[in-house]
C-alpha cells in the first residue's frame, strides 16, 4: 500500500511565509518534497529570492532546483502586460501566470521530476467530484476568505487542478506565520512575495515607457458629450474607475475615468453614478464545473445560464448575477449595480465556495453604448 513516504510532491517555493509554510505541511505529511524556484525577471531581487528559496530548503532538508524561466516569462506574462495597457486596459498578469508558468512550465519539470503533483502557498481548496461515470476536480475558496486566491486561479483546466495541491486552503495567513515560526524560520515581510514581482524597484509606468512609448503620448481628457476638460500625458496612466491623476480641479465636482479610447487617445470622465454599470461581457471563457453538469464537462451544456456571485477585481466584492456562457464569451447581468468593471480584468463566477470559472472583461454597458 502506497503511503505519504512513497508521494513526490514539487512545491513552487519563492522564498516567503506561504511557500515555505506549504513545503512544511507537505514535509509534516511524510511526502518526499522537491523545491522548484523559477527565475522569472531581469532585477536583482529575483535572484535574491531565489538564492532565498535555496537557502530555505536547504535548511529544511528539502531537495531544490532553479529554473531559468525569465524568456518564457517575458514572452507570455510581461509582454501581454504591456501590450494590454498599450490598448487602454488593466490586466492581471497574475492569471496568466498562473496557468501558463506556475502550473504550466513549472508544472511540466516537476512531471520531469517525477512529482505526482505541484503545490503552491496559494490560499485556495480543490476537491474532486464524481458521479460514477465522470470525475472532475472543483476550485474552492480558501478557509479564510480575506486570503482566498481561488480568483488568480480560475483559468487552470482540469489537467492542471488535477495536479495541483494547496496546502494552506484551510489555513490562515497567521496560523502559517506560526508554522513557519516553529520551523526555525525566519521570513522578514519585506522578503514575502509582490504583487507584480516583476516590478520591484520599478513603476510600471517606466515599464510600459520603455516597450510601447506611443501609449504615452498627450491627449485630451474629455466627458461623454465630448468636451474636453483637460489633458493626459497617456491613456496608460489610467484605468476605468480611477479618480486621481486628473488634474481637473474642482469644478464640475469629482470625475472619475470611465472610458480609455487608445485608438482617439481620449480618456472618457464622468461622475461617480457613471461608473455603476448593470453588465458587461467577457471573453476567454474558462469553465471549471458547474453543478447543473454534475461531474460532467460544463461544455456539453452550452449555452449555459448560471444564477452565481461575480468578482468583477482581486480581493473585490461580490455581486449577484446572471452569467450567460456561450462558447468562450459570456454576457453577465448584475443584480444590482457593480462599480467599474475593467476591461482586461477577470470577472470570476461563484456559487458558495465553488469557483466555477470565469473571463477576460472585454465591455460594459458603458463602453458598448457610447464606443
């Protein structure tokens, strides 16, 4: 009989509280554990981290491997990135990272590895399903919601879910604190993970300056009949939603960015009601499951109306809604207002704890009616 001891498990460790915290849980477990760091950007501080990562394996007895990834990285995480802003939207490079780096090309060396499994310090839950005929494995959200990260994660497919494991899905942030306290480590917070890693040091506005200069250029700042009001000095220093860097003085009362338009370079104001919305579509579909298809592939069901919760940001609120997946668009319907919905950003679809899936925002009420 197979035990703990026969497991492979790979962890992704950065060298902060969460992946350290997961190495530990794994290691409690009695799983043969292999650390994988990968080098993802050009600054010192990645290296840091990962010379970090090695140090802490080394410490906790765990066998480690660095990968040189930044090519890749770059390739399919920070060029989108830019490129995204240079069209007037707000990604988060944190979604594609995850499915195409973490659990993509970190995922593939610890198959090479001979893991049966790679585990991260996300604060997320899976669970499999089964019906007797099919099996599929759910996102769940974390234990302790104000940590929850299934919302970085709902575009992994079930190939990916399938090899996943979150050791921290029922921890809080301060249990893993005391489990890595415990351990005899010591992780200052300036060491723990950011949210753009590969910013450190660096506005991002340097970033976008450097690979698309033309989303710099000055254009004008207009309402929606129009009139210009002031000036920009480029559409990518601002996101829908945005109220500061206006520079529009206090006439007219507060102004709020409701529009970016790359291709006028404008950027559409308005007043605060303007950026409540009732829907907005999103595209890049990723179901997960859904309970009408059982343990099932959603697929076979579309088109799909899904009465469920949206986030429409990380860490955002959720809003009741009507979610209408056909193919890999879908349209969704707010039951009540949902304020500034993004294009770029992903709106993620809930039900209870269940992460069903979600999408790229692509349009909202707004911007479909006035574009």
């Amino acid at each position: 009989m197979e035990t703990a001891r026969d497991r492979v498990v790979a962890i992704a460790m950065s060298g902060g509280v969460d992946s350290t915290a997961a190495a530990l849980c794994l290691r409690a477990e009695g799983c043969q554990v292999i650390g994988l760091t990968a080098l993802l950007a050009t600054h010192a501080g990645s290296e840091r981290a990962a010379q970090k990562a090695e140090d802490l394996c080394r410490h906790l007895g765990i066998t480690h491997h660095t990968l040189d990834l930044r090519e890749d990285f770059d390739r399919v995480v920070i060029q989108p990135f830019v490129e995204e802003y240079a069209r007037g939207r707000t990604p988060n490079p944190c979604v594609g990272c995850n499915e195409q780096v973490k659990f993509g090309l970190l995922g593939d060396c610890a198959r090479k590895l001979g893991a049966e499994a790679l585990a991260t310090g996300h604060y997320a839950r899976t669970r499999l399903h089964t019906d007797g005929v099919h099996s599929r494995v759910c996102l769940l959200r974390a234990a302790s919601l104000h940590k929850d990260q299934s919302y970085v994660l709902h575009h992994l497919s079930q190939d990916q879910l399938s090899f996943a494991r979150f050791p921290l899905g029922e921890m809080t942030k301060d249990q893993a604190r005391e489990f890595v306290a415990a351990a005899g480590v010591t992780i200052a917070p300036s060491e723990e993970s950011q949210d753009i890693c590969f910013l450190e040091g660096l506005h991002f506005d340097e970033l976008l300056r450097e690979r698309v200069p033309t989303a710099f250029r000055p254009g004008e700042i207009v309402d929606l009949e129009g009139t210009v009001l002031g000036h920009h000095d480029g559409v990518a220093q601002y996101t829908v939603g945005q109220r500061k860097g206006l520079r529009l003085g206090g006439a007219g009362g507060r102004r709020f960015v409701l529009r970016l338009e790359p291709e006028t370079n404008r950027v559409v104001v308005g007043q605060d009601a303007e950026v409540w919305v009732h829907s907005c579509e999103v595209d890049q579909v990723n179901l997960i499951c859904v309970p009408e298809a059982g343990a099932a592939d959603p697929q076979s069901l579309l088109p799909l109306t899904l009465d469920c919760e949206v986030m429409v940001r990380y860490n955002g609120t959720l809003t009741p809604a009507q979610v209408t997946v056909d193919g890999d668009t879908a349209q969704i319907r707010f039951a009540r207002l949902a304020r500034a919905p993004t294009p770029g950003q992903s709106a993620v679809f809930y039900q209870g704890d269940c992460c069903l899936g979600g999408g790229v925002i692509c349009s909202t009420e707004l911007t479909k009616a006035r574009c």
